[in-house]
C-alpha cells in the first residue's frame, strides 16, 4: 500500500512540475503603436512586426497590441489581445482575427496630437503582471519622443520593470535631431535609464531585418 501511495505522489509530482515548466516558458509580448503626427505613416511597418510576432508566439502565449495617444494607460487603447489556445487549429484561427482587428484600426486611425508612452508603458506592465508569462516584453513603436497634454503627470511616476524588457523598434530620427543628433541620442538614454532604474532591460532595434534577435533566449 505504501509503495502505490509513492508511486501516485511521484507521478503528482512530475505532473505538477511539468505545468509549471510549462507555465515558467510561456512569454507574454505586449506591443505599443505610436500614432501621434506623421508617425501613422509608418504603422504599415509596424503592422509587418505584428505578423512576425504572431507567427512566431506558441500556446500558452499572450499578446496585445495597443496605441499610444494622448492618455494611454486604459484599456480602451489596447487594439486587439489574445492568449493562444493549446489547440494548433483554434490558435490559427485567434492569430488570423487578431490580424484582422490590427488591419482595421491601421485602415482607420486618425494621428494623436500627443504621445503618453509613459502611460502606456504603465498599461503594457498591469496586462503583462496578470498574464504572469515566464517572459515580459514590451515593444514600443516610435521616435520616443513623450509629449503630454497639459495636466498630465507621468514624470514622477516610476515604472516598476523588474523582469520586463523593452526594445524600441524603427525608432525615426525626427528633424530637430538632424541639427543637433545629441537629441535623439539623449532621448534613447533618457528611456534606457528610467526603464533600468526600474529593473527592465532596454534595447533598440531599428533594423527590421533582424526581428529574429526578439525571440533569441
């Protein structure tokens, strides 16, 4: 009898602990569209980014992608979520309706006249923190140029990053930062710093051929 019973307990055991193995490798990808001024031109870039991302997410994963405007830490900015079923056949079909609700806003956005990233950013850890993946990314599509609508604070806020990375993809060099480039330089360190004073990692990425480098361990 007390040998079924340790047989039962280890084969418990091991069941549990490959559902947290599981759990422990899921990744949660939460993505930040900027549409203030020009910037909507370029979604058609970023709509090539969410296609790679789909095609490369598993079951058990999570993605969301949500735009960046004058106040964005609400939910009412995110565009399109999904946790991907276990099924192959179900998850092909999420990816193919997120795609579709990503096609529609791009054909329909109108610019924003300002540019919370921080508020966004806020919004990208609530969603991933209850997501709980094993791997936090956020990635922000935009000049990282954070301009606020009066009364906004956002500033003081700290952004509590501790295993989060954010990487900043085609990050375009706007006009001023051709007459003086240590704009762009500082407005890249500004973020580096706050994002690693909050225990994320941060990284840029402006070459779109290199996507591959997101999912590398």
């Amino acid at each position: 009898m007390s040998r079924i019973f340790l047989l039962l307990t280890a084969a418990v055991t091991l069941l549990l602990s490959a559902c947290s193995d599981e759990t422990s490798h899921s990744r949660g990808v939460y993505m930040l569209l900027d549409t203030s001024g020009t910037y909507t031109r370029e979604l058609d870039k970023a709509q090539q980014i969410i296609n790679f991302v789909l095609a490369k997410l598993q079951p058990g994963d999570s993605f969301a992608v949500a735009r960046i405007k004058t106040g964005s830490f609400s939910e009412k900015d995110i565009i399109a979520r999904v946790t991907f079923d276990g099924q192959p056949s179900r998850a092909n079909l999420q990816k193919r309706q997120f795609r579709e609700e990503v096609d529609k806003f791009v054909a329909n956005v109108k610019p924003s006249a300002y540019t919370d990233i921080t508020g966004g950013l806020l919004q990208a850890i609530e969603y991933l923190d209850e997501k709980n993946p094993g791997r936090k990314t956020v990635l922000i599509f935009s000049d990282m140029k954070e301009e606020l609508a009066a009364g906004y604070v956002r500033e003081a806020i700290p952004l509590q990053m501790q295993g989060f990375e954010v990487v900043a993809l085609n990050v375009s060099k706007l006009r001023s930062d051709n007459i003086d480039p240590r704009e762009y330089t500082d407005r890249l360190t500004h973020w580096r710093q706050r994002i690693e004073a909050g225990g994320g990692s941060w990284r840029v990425l402006n070459d779109l051929e290199r996507l591959e480098a997101l999912f590398v361990d």
